[in-house]
C-alpha cells in the first residue's frame, strides 16, 4: 500500500516548522532568541519609563523615547563591521555568551547606579553588544541545520519570535511589573521608581539567563568555524582585522550575488526610512488624523507578515536571486502609487502592497545570506546589512522630513475629490522612483537564468505554476541502485501505456561507475572524488537530455537524480552534507523535480555487501536522511512502500503517481518523441 506525503500550503509549512525545530541546537538557540528579544522589547519600555523618572525637567522627559532609541541605534553605525570581522574569526558561542554577560550586567548596573547619564551611556553599550551578538547568532544559524532549504524556515521562524511573540511577551511583562502597585495597593511616593528598577533589573536576569544557555547548552554554536580559526592561528595564516575587514569588503564587490543583495537593501531601507519619516505627515494629507495614521501602520506590517508568510510558495516557483530583485521593484513602484493615492483605501491597498513585497524582500535577503554565502564570509555579510539598515534607515528617515519642508502645502481636485498635496508624496515618488532603479540594477547583478524572459516566468509564478513551461520532472529515488533503476523503467512504461510520451533519462550511474573505475586505478577513490565525479556526470545529463526534454513539454523519468547521492555521501560521515548540497545544486544549477518517488524499503542483511554490519548500517542511515527529506516537504515528496516483489512495487508506484500527474495534466504540453 502506498504512502501519499501531499498536503496544502498549510501542512506543508507544518512539516517544514517541525522538521526545523525536530533539531535540537536550533531550538535551544530560538528559545534564547526569545529571551534576548523579550530583554529587547522590555529594554525599550523599562529604560524609557526610569529615564521619565530620573530626569526633572519636563522637556527632557519628552525627549525620553528618542534618546533611548538613539543610544540603542548608534552603535549599529560604528560596531556593526567589527561584529562581522568576531563573528568570523572567533568562537561565535563564546562571542555570544560573553555579550549576553555584558548586557546584563550592564542592565543591572543601570538600576543600582540610578542616575540618567549612566543610563544613556550604558544603553549605549548595550547596543555596542547587540552589534556583536547578532552577526555571530545570525551566522551561525545555517551551521546548526541540516539542509539548505531549511535556511528560510528558520528565518521565519527567528522572524516570527523576533517580531511577533516577543514583542507581545516584552509588553505584556512590563505591564505585569507595571502593576504590580496596583495589584497589591501599595502607595509610596518613590514606588514608581522602584517598580522601573525591578523592569530594569528583570531585563538584566534575561540576558544573564541567556548567557547561561548559550554556554551550556547549544555547544554546536562554535560550529566549524571556530576549529578552521585555531587552525589558521596554529599555522600562523589568521589575518588581521583591519585585513579581514577588507576582505570582507571585497568579497562584497566582487561577488554578483552579494553585490546585488547589497544595493538592494539600499534601495530598500531607503524607502522604508522615507515612510517613516512622512507617515505621519501624510495621513494629514489623506484628511485624516490619527485614526488614519493607525490604519496605515496596520496595513503595512499586516503587508509585512503576508510577504513573510507567502515568500517560501513564490520562492519555489522563482529563483531566490530574481525574487529578491523583482520584490524591491515591486515595494517601489507601489510606494510610487501611495504618492499618488487620492484616497484612502487606494494608500491603504498600496501600502500593504509596500510592506508585502518589503516582507518577501527581507525573508529573501536573510535566506541568500544563510545559504548561498560561505561560512567564513557570512558574518561579514551579516554585519554590512545590518550596517546598511541601520545607516541608510537613520539618514533617509531624518533626510525625509528636511526635504518636506522644501515643498509648499497645495490643494488639488481630483475625481471632485479636494487632496491635499504636500511635501510628503514628492518625496515618497522619489523614495519609490529610488527603490525601484536599485531594484532593477539588483535584479540584473543576481539574475541567474538570463536566458529566460521575467515576466513569462513572473506571470508563470503568479498563477501557481512551476519555473518551466510544461515539462515534469519525475525522480525515482532509494538507498539501492536495483530498486530505482527497475522502478524508474517500469514507471516510464507505465506512463506510455497511459498514452504519455517520456523520457527516461540516460542512468548516470554507468558512466558514473566507469569513472569511478579510473579514479581508484588513480589512487584517487575517496569520497570527495566520488562525489566530484557523481555531480560531473549529473551535470552532464541534466544539461545534454533532462533540460531541453522539459523545455520541450516531456515528462522525464530519472533514477537517482539528487537525494539519493547526497544521502549516501552525508552518511559516509566525511565530508560535511553542506558542501555536497552545495556541489550538486552547481552541477544541476538547481533543478528540483516536481515530484520525487521515494521506495521506502526496510534496509536488508542480505543486501548488504559480503552482509557486513556496518554497511547495512550505512543503509540505515541513508534511509533516515531519504525520510527526513521527505518530511521536509512533502508537497513534492511520493513516499511509497518498496517491500514486496518488483510487481508489487511497481503497481504501487503507479497507482499513487499516475492520478497526482492527471491532476496536473495542464503542467505538460508540446510532448516531444519517445526516448530510452
């Protein structure tokens, strides 16, 4: 009987939560995420509500919140590059652990010094610390996960916990303390101020707690890169910081991918500070007030947690490198209609569309970082973002008010509807004209498939289909070569006596296998070998005969294509399954089949060479990493049972895949001839 793993968007995105948080290290490191954004959120609240009561004058109290923002957004400016340069040449846990100690010993210092000076000077080092935590958190996020494409999963996931429950944990804890007067009736006249130091002082033990964690519990932190560095050091080949700093900086420049990411963001966060620099002075030219201003603000973070939640669907059906461009431009030119919104439903629709795409955009951007940049650069990477975000956010939401006040307030009739037009929509068609042109120039640094129009595959995207115009791409995966190359033959008849014309792909394996003949003549029949030699002749068959078959309307039928070699190779233990991944996406430019048939087989003694026990172990593990993968996503994912004869098999195979294909019969047209 065969197992169907199909399911909609939401059990999809259920497996994909489960399958990340199922890893250990990544979820004692989001429940420290929670505790340092919690500290975050409830810093933000604690130290504006002590600072109101340490300073007398009434002016000064106005200024409360702004001062502490700033001191808090300052050290992004002048720390974040030295983050990046730690969190790629030191110990990121160690990193972590002592930042955390920092911030909470500061916390508690400001409570037990109690005067405004001190509170301002050490926010500002608790935002010197932040600089230094993130980048090593951040980087070491792909480290602890066992597969690239679960690098946008456990973005959304920090997102969400970042953004969403630790901001309502943050406030709703400060309220508690807030209370606490309240709840007991208690009346004193220094009662406010010692109920803002217990705010402060809990905020401390936060931090400190998260230290704890950190150095305790979640050891893979250090990760491989801390071991690459005391390496280097004992050669004496670890380069200075100035000389890294530098590197980093050139790695930016001349990688395409990067320099793309990099003035995408630009564009990004200049938009996103125009907006916030005219928000408020906008809603007053929309002829509402606060009500408006409040309408406004919803409508874009609900923008901003759409653009979240759908980024995954688009991204498999767009390559990240032109999402992340063609998001930018679209956040533009909707910014470009909010200008010109004579009403407020036209803005209200407009900015959703804003936050929507600048959502998609921000998930895209982190997910690039996390998977496609190295681990020894990432940090770097990290820290130039957060840079730039701090930086051109600060400039562009401080710029945007000045060149307001340049315009002069008019009146205009529109649809016998009277707007008033101010400096505000100027700027923000600026803003957007901006964001869409370093959009446009991201798109064209990171486009990685040139040779296909955008707008066919945008439109393609849209309507839910796949990157190809009509071929599928059929993967008959196992942990034994036997059973995928009988079943990947007897699906190929199955599907022409069904009336389908097929490909069935060229096995690669016999080439393969000559190969790997002269490399072990050559003394060279290590893993990594075989491995350069099983993605060499991938490469060749995907570019020679699966590519222009699906080009062509086929439907291609391939044994073995991807999961399969990984999972051997990641089991053999010697090399690390994110350079396999790696290599295999370079040598099939990440072509992933639309449906991938998995012959979930009870590994035998009698199967295994000679019957020796570690090879049927071997088996064992490369058919866990096979179900793993499953689970992963199990919108493209067949699982079927391959106990039993190849009849038996076979006739399971084809009663599960051949109704799946007749519910995506529109996906094939132009079928070319028949190939074996």
């Amino acid at each position: 009987m065969s197992t169907i793993r199909e399911g909609g968007t939401a059990a999809s995105t259920s497996h994909r939560i489960r399958s990340v948080l199922a890893i250990r290290p990544f979820r004692r490191l989001w429940g420290v995420t929670y505790l340092c954004s919690v500290g975050d959120w409830l810093s933000l609240l604690a130290l504006t509500g002590l600072v109101t009561k340490l300073m007398d004058s009434y002016q000064w109290q106005n200024f409360s919140l702004s001062l502490v923002v700033l001191t808090q957004l300052l050290p992004g400016i002048l720390f974040a590059p030295l983050g990046g340069v730690l969190a790629d040449r030191f110990d990121r846990r160690k990193i972590m652990m002592v930042c955390d100690l920092l911030r909470g010993g500061l916390f508690i210092s400001i409570a037990l010094v109690g005067t405004a000076w001190w509170l301002f000077v050490a926010n500002f080092l608790v935002g010197c610390c932040a600089m230094l935590w993130i980048p090593a958190k951040d980087s070491a996020v792909p480290n602890l996960l066992r597969r690239p494409d679960q690098v946008e999963t456990a973005n959304q996931l920090g997102l969400v916990m970042t953004y969403g429950i630790s901001v309502i944990s943050g406030a709703g804890l400060y309220s508690i303390i807030s209370g606490i007067p309240g709840y007991l009736h208690l009346q004193s006249t220094d009662l406010d101020f010692r109920i803002a130091t217990i705010a402060v002082m809990v905020n401390g033990a936060l931090y400190v707690t998260s230290a704890i964690l950190v150095a305790t519990r979640i050891p893979e932190l250090s990760g491989r890169i801390a071991t690459a560095n005391r390496r280097r050091r004992e050669q004496g080949e670890a380069p200075g910081f100035f000389a890294m700093m530098s590197d980093g900086m050139k790695y930016a420049g001349r990688t395409p991918l990067v320099r793309g990411l990099v003035v995408g963001m630009i564009g990004a966060f200049a938009a996103a500070g125009a907006v916030i620099g005219t928000a408020k002075t906008y809603s007053n030219s929309l002829l509402g007030g606060d009500s408006t201003f409040g309408l406004l603000f919803v409508a874009v973070f609900a923008g901003l947690a759409v653009g979240m939640a759908t980024a995954p669907r688009m991204a498999r059906r767009l390559s990240y490198e032109r999402l992340f461009g063609v998001t930018i431009v679209v956040a533009g030119l909707s910014l470009v209609l909010v200008a010109f919104a004579p009403h407020l439903w036209v803005a209200l629709i407009a900015v959703a569309f804003v936050g929507a795409s600048a959502g998609m955009a921000f998930l895209t951007g982190l997910t690039i970082i996390g998977s496609r940049v190295e681990d020894a650069m990432r940090g770097r990477v990290v820290a130039l973002v957060q840079t730039l975000l701090k930086v051109v956010l600060f400039a562009s939401s401080a710029a945007a008010p000045l060149l307001v006040t340049l315009v002069k307030t008019r009146t205009v009739t529109v649809f016998d509807h009277p707007m008033q037009v101010d400096g505000t929509r100027p700027v923000m068609f600026g803003a957007g004209l901006l964001a869409a042109l370093l959009g446009l120039i991201a798109y064209r640094q990171m486009d990685d498939r040139r040779s296909e129009p955008i707008l066919s595959d945008l439109m393609a995207a849209l309507r839910g289909r796949g990157r190809r115009k009509g071929g599928v791409l059929i993967a008959v995966e196992g942990y034994t070569r036997q059973d995928t190359a009988a079943q990947a033959r007897r699906l190929a008849d199955a599907l022409r006596e069904d009336g389908r014309q097929v490909l069935l792909a060229s096995d690669p394996d016999l080439d393969e296998q000559r190969l790997r003949n002269l490399l072990t003549t050559a003394d060279l029949a290590g893993v990594r070998a075989h491995a350069l030699v099983a993605a060499a002749v991938r490469a060749d068959v995907v570019e020679r005969e699966v590519r222009p078959a699906l080009d062509e309307g086929a439907i291609v039928v391939m044994e073995r294509y991807v999961d399969s070699p990984l999972a051997h190779f990641s089991a053999a233990g010697s090399v690390e399954p994110r350079e396999i991944e790696g290599l295999v996406d370079w040598a099939t430019g990440r072509l992933r089949p639309d449906v991938t048939v998995l012959l979930d087989r009870t590994p035998a003694e009698g199967r295994a060479s000679g019957g020796a026990l570690e090879t049927v172990e071997h088996h064992w593990r490369v058919q866990r990493l096979l179900t793993e993968m499953a689970s992963a996503d199990p919108e493209r994912y067949l699982v079927v049972d391959g106990d039993g004869t190849e009849d038996e098999v076979a006739e399971r195979v084809s009663s599960a895949l051949l109704p799946l294909l007749s519910r995506r019969a529109g996906t094939v047209s132009r079928p070319v001839a028949e190939t074996s």
